[in-house]
C-alpha cells in the first residue's frame, strides 16, 4: 500500500553482529521514518466525504463511518510507538558489544534528532526507550532520559529538506507541469474507470470523482494498517486496481522525492554531507560522536537513497510505463519506505597486515545490507565513497576531491 504500508520487521529479535578480528565498528548512524501514524487531515476530510456517499450504501452499512478523528491528525499510533521501540531493542542485539562500550548514555556521544513534528519526536523517543531499557534510574524498567533535538520545519536542511528549500517549493512542488500531466493522465486512464466500476456496482449517484476512488484505496490503507482488516474499503477494489494506484503513488513520489526531478538529486545534500563531515571529525580525533540517530519522515529517506543512487530504475516511472514497471520496478515504496523505514550506516576501522588502519562504511536499508552502486561490495572503502557521491554532493573536480581526502588523513585499501 505504497508509503502507508506496515513495517516488514514487528520484533525485538535480532541477532549479534559478525566483524573481522582486525576491524571495529567505530560509529553508528540511522536515519528512521516515524512509525505507522493516523491519517492527516487532507485524508481524513476525504474519509469525511465518502462518509457521506457510503451512508445510504446497502453493502458499507456497517462500516461507512470515518473513525479517524481530525485531532488526531498525524499522530503517530500505539503501534508506530511500538514499531521503534523494537527497533530500538533490535539495534541493542544486533550492536551488542558497541553499545555496551559507549553506554551509559551522554548527549555528546550519543545524539537523537528528529523534525518538529511530533510523530518523529515520539518516535525516536521510543527508540531510546528500547534502546536504552534498564539503563536509567526512571520507574519500575529504569529508564532513561534522553534529549531529542529538532529544527523549525522551514529551516530543517537536514530531514525536511524540500519544506526548507524555495526553490524545491516552487519548481518541483507548485509549478510541475510534468507531474500535473501525469497525475491528468491516470485520471483520465485508470481512476476514471474505478471511479464508474464502484459506482455502477453499488448503485451510486452521483458517480464518484476519480479523487473519491483515490480515497477509497487510501482509506483501505488505513483500514489494513490501523484495524489489520481488508474487508470494508479494500473490498471495493481488486487487486489489479490496487496495484495500479499504489504504481500512481510511487510516480507521485518519484517525480516530487526521487529520480523523476533533477534537483531531487540535490536535497539529500546537507543530511548525507554532515555524515561525512561528523565521520571525518571523528577519525581525526576532533568529536567524542559515537552514535547519530535521526528520525524523519518518508521522504527524508527517499532524498538520501536518491544522492546515494539507489533504486533508480532504467525506465523512468510514468503513467505510460505503467505496465511495463507495475511488477518489476526496483522503486517501490511499498517494499523501501514504509511506516518505520530505516537506513543505518556502520562505520568500521580495520588494521590490516598489522601495518595501516583503513575506514569503511556499510549502508543498510530497513536493517539489510545493501551495495551502494559503484562501490563493488557492501562494504565500501571510505574515500571511495565520497568519490562516488561527491559530483552530488560537493560539485568539486577530481583534484580538489583529492586534497581533501588528503587532508582528512585517511587511507584506502581493500578488505581482507
């Protein structure tokens, strides 16, 4: 149900790590979308609407009400506070013996930050909880206090990157003729279609508008991921159906988040540049950051997968490829960047021949190792990887690129 699909991971089990004898991990970095919310208030006036449609509808009798309340408006539900709370207690297992080197907790070794919305704030908060269990003085589970950072939503370069960027605002957002077009073009093509279909089938009048049928498919998202049920809303549609509209998600989410703008290539820039720069701070030995954890929203994520260059299908995401991609499309957001989403980088030194230290990172995507592309192994030689993305990130020559590897006074080599 494309970026409103339950987390594929509803567990506290997870298992140690594996390094090398000669390698440590040194530095720890998440990135985290918030758990599963409520809707938000364009949603719930929606869920209003057919409220009112589905009323005098025999087949929907016991289930037409919207029970999703303006108030609640993009909260984040007991269930999302669960999702990173185990989360958090994974990350306990699977850095096990990293963790238990850098604990107790210290604001100055190990930093939260999450967006001034207060999904992402109660999200990271429970991580810390599952993280950091046992640990504290606070009540019967001796919790600890943790201190969450945030930035204001029009000044956040780091993970509301789009909201902060004018020119994202007004290009990409408000005056995107490409993506005007596409999203006429699915109307015209497939949400006019299951827009007739239901109302022919339950005898409505007058027929529902293609944003009403949207709504539908919207309100079973919610259906399945607050009640785990696809018996009311999603029974109205077919599969083929939904699969077609959650395609039409991913083309409105490529074209305003990911490859489908070239700009979009760009705002990933201040997020993943200052994980290089606090890594680079801290082989040198100028900052006491072991652990960076940092919760967000879907496309904080989307962003950083973009400049990392993951995802990226040959053949651009459009109405037209429709049937082309519908089953085989490497960016898919119902399978990258659901409610709970994560990306972590792990930070290795290794000494090796007993001679030199060498540094590495290693990405993960909703905890699974993943190669970002130009890298040739999961585990990336760190110059290496500030070459891959510095065209990106920094517009600097090779040379240049050079001297301030140079400078950082960190060697490269291969993996034993």
């Amino acid at each position: 149900m494309g970026t409103k699909t339950l987390p594929l991971l509803f567990t506290d089990k997870a298992k140690p790590i594996k390094t090398y004898h000669t390698c440590e991990l040194q530095q720890l970095y998440l990135i985290a979308r918030h758990g599963t919310r409520y809707p938000t208030d364009t949603d719930i006036n929606s869920f209003n609407e057919l409220e009112k449609i589905f009323q005098n509808v025999p087949y929907a009798k016991d289930w037409y009400k919207n029970p999703f309340p303006l108030r609640k408006q993009g909260l984040i539900t007991y269930r999302g506070e669960k999702e990173h709370y185990l989360m958090g207690k994974r990350s306990r297992k699977r850095y096990q013996k990293f963790w238990n080197k850098n604990l107790p907790y210290d604001p100055n070794v190990i930093s939260f930050q999450s967006t001034s919305v207060a999904r992402t704030g109660m999200s990271g908060f429970a991580y810390s909880l599952g993280l950091l269990n046992g640990e504290g003085i606070l009540g019967k589970d001796e919790s600890q206090s943790v201190y969450i950072s945030s930035t204001p939503k029009a000044q956040d370069e780091e993970l509301l990157m789009h909201t902060s960027c004018p020119r994202w605002l007004e290009t990409v957002e408000k005056n995107n003729v490409l993506l005007e077009n596409e999203k006429a073009e699915f109307s015209a093509k497939y949400l006019s279609k299951i827009a007739t279909r239901i109302s022919e089938s339950f005898h409505i009048t007058p027929e529902l508008t293609p944003k009403q049928a949207e709504a539908i498919y919207k309100a079973c998202a919610f259906a399945i991921s607050y009640y785990d049920e696809t018996s009311t809303w999603c029974s109205l549609l077919n599969q083929n159906e939904i699969l077609e509209i959650e395609y039409y998600g991913d083309v409105l989410d490529y074209h305003l988040y990911s490859y489908g703008n070239e700009l979009n290539e760009k705002l990933g820039c201040r997020l993943i540049s200052n994980i290089i720069s606090n890594i680079d701070k801290y082989l040198i030995g100028n900052s006491t950051l072991k652990a960076d954890l940092k919760f967000g929203h879907s496309e904080s994520l989307q962003f950083l997968t973009t400049i990392m260059g993951l995802y990226e299908d040959e053949v651009p995401l459009t109405v037209n490829s429709l049937p082309e991609n519908m089953y085989k499309r490497k960016f898919r957001t119902s399978a990258i960047f659901y409610f709970s989403s994560s990306v972590y980088f792990e930070i290795y030194t290794c000494v090796e021949k007993g001679v030199h230290t060498s540094t590495y990172i290693h990405a993960l995507v909703n905890e699974k190792s993943v190669t970002i592309p130009g890298c040739g192994s999961n585990y990336c030689e760190w110059n290496k990887f500030k070459e891959l993305i510095a065209s990106k990130l920094l517009g600097i020559s090779a040379s240049a690129l050079w001297r301030w590897n140079r400078k950082s006074k960190i060697q490269s080599s291969r993996l034993p």
